[in-house]
C-alpha cells in the first residue's frame, strides 16, 4: 500500500461533464447531474480509495461570465477550491469548439499548467467530438502544460478514466487519507436528501424555473418498527421553494402531478443510496427573490 493522497478540483464551463465524471470516479452517486447549466452550487467532494492511497475530488459550479449575485457567490465556491487543492482537473467538452469561457478558464489556469494542472477533454463518444481540436487549444493557451497531462475521455461511457487517474495519483504526494475507507463522500444526511430531490425537480421543470428554487430540508426521523433493521424507516418532511409565488403552481402541476412525480423519483433513488426505507413528505412554498438574499445564498453555498 502506498500513501498518496490529495484533494483534486475539478474546474470548467457548465455542462462539460464534471459530476458525471466525479460519480463515475467514486463508482457512487455523489454529485446530482442535470442538462441544466450551472446544476452544481457547491464544492462538492467524492472520495476515490486505491491501493495507491486516496483522492478526495473537488466538484465546482461550472464557470461562467454573469453579474447576478448568485453567479458571482458560485465563482467563489470555484476560485477557493482550486486555491486549496493540491491538483486541479480542467475539463473540456471535445464536442463544443472553445469560446470566451475557456479563454478565461485557461487564463486563470495557466500559472498553474507547469505544475499541478492536468486536463481532460470529455463527451469523446459525442457527436462531432474533435480532440485534435481541443488539444491544440490547450496548447495554444497553456504551452506549459504536457502532452502527458492531456487525456481524451467519456464519463457517460467509462473510456479513459483509469489513465486519468492512474496519473493523478502519480501526481499526488505522499500523505496520509483523510477520510476513513469506505467513505466515498462527506456529504451530511440533510444536504443529499435536499440534492436528490433538487436534481429530479430541475429535470422535470422548463425555462428559468430550475434555478429560481432550492430544498430546504425541515425535519428527519427514523422510526423502527421491530428489532429488524431492515424494517427501519426514515421520514423526510422537505419543501421545494421557488422565487415567486406564481411559481409555486408550476411545481405543482396540474393536480398535483408535477410534484408527485418529483418525489416519487426522489424517494426511489433515495431508498438506492440510504440505507433505510425512505418515506418523503414532499411539499412547495416561495421565499421573495431569494437568489438576492445573501442570508439565504451564505447557507445553501456554505458547507462550512
């Protein structure tokens, strides 16, 4: 057994494939993935355990150029995960030529490409994927970074991950894991249950209602029927809460179709991933203009 250890972020625009690829690395469901840019709102970490030692990956909110408060809040999140990791994983999309959020990526990037930067270029299985493409963008911009640091992948089909982190452990100094071994995030109970629920509501709602709301979890309780842990049932009361109360009625659907529809997935991949039989009171209320209110913005983006 080695001691490897190190905390990789992983950086780039929305959309490119960066909680897929952080779940498919820890071979467990620990960033929530949708096709709505910007799903991601925290750093979140899944933990990778080999016989190498341990990588604990940073997944950032994807980057991008907006003035809004909220984005502004989400850029943070990034710019401090990359500060305090000792890797940075930058990953590309093969199927989208590079526009002003690579520039500004790679910008931000370069002092570290002779060093701790390694990149992936991602959606190889994607139509019109272009690695040659990509590579040479990656050359152009960040000359110091090596060939051997620049991996073609796909996270939806598995294909080049084990290269990539066979080298991101090779890059990784000696140190002691940080997290015991079967650990494969650190997530607390409260803060899955509300992602869970958040990402089957994004991917069942239109426009910009996906990032007008948020979960707020209210209460959790284990009730055990018998001695039999397996009869052992966890009740969850959590509310989806929108922006404006007119969009309450959205969630909701017509007669209550929407909003069932959104808890039943969430309580199924819930009872895949606790270890307890779910049951999900799931309900919908407003908070006026939340993505202004820097109370609220502290508590959904802290994980402190």
């Amino acid at each position: 057994m080695e001691n490897k250890s190190a905390f990789v972020a992983v950086v780039g625009r929305p959309s490119v494939g960066k909680s897929t690829l952080v779940n498919l690395l820890c071979g467990q469901k620990v960033a929530i993935v949708s096709a709505v840019p910007q799903t991601t709102r925290n750093a979140i970490r899944g933990i990778v355990n080999r016989p190498q030692g341990q990588l604990v990956f940073v997944d950032t909110p994807g980057r991008h150029a907006s003035e809004k408060k909220l984005n502004k809040k989400l850029m943070e999140v990034s710019d401090r995960a990359v500060q305090e990791a000792e890797l940075v994983l930058y990953l590309l999309d093969a199927s989208r030529v590079p526009g002003a959020e690579e520039e500004a990526i790679t910008c931000s990037l370069a002092p570290l490409a002779g060093k701790t930067l390694i990149a992936a270029v991602n959606k190889m299985d994607a139509k019109g994927a272009d690695f040659e493409a990509a590579r040479s963008f990656l050359k152009r911009k960040l000359p110091d970074l090596p060939d051997s640091r620049i991996f073609k992948i796909s996270a939806l089909k598995n294909e080049g991950a084990e290269e990539l982190l066979h080298c991101l452990f090779d890059m990784a100094g000696e140190g002691e894991s940080l997290y015991p071994g079967e650990y494969y995030t650190d997530q607390d109970l409260g803060f899955r249950i509300a992602e869970i629920i958040r990402e089957k509501a994004i991917n069942r709602l239109r426009e910009e209602l996906p990032h007008s709301l948020y979960v707020e979890v209210a209460d959790t309780e284990l009730h055990n029927d018998g001695e039999d842990p397996a009869k052992t049932r966890l009740w969850i009361r959590a509310f989806i809460i929108t922006e404006r109360e007119s969009q309450k009625g959205m969630v909701v659907g017509k007669s209550g179709e929407m909003i069932k529809a959104i808890r039943q997935a969430a309580q199924k991949d819930l009872n895949r991933i606790l270890d307890w039989k779910v049951e999900l009171d799931l309900r919908v209320k407003s908070s006026h203009d939340w993505r202004h209110n820097d109370k609220v913005l502290r508590r959904l983006i802290s994980r402190e």
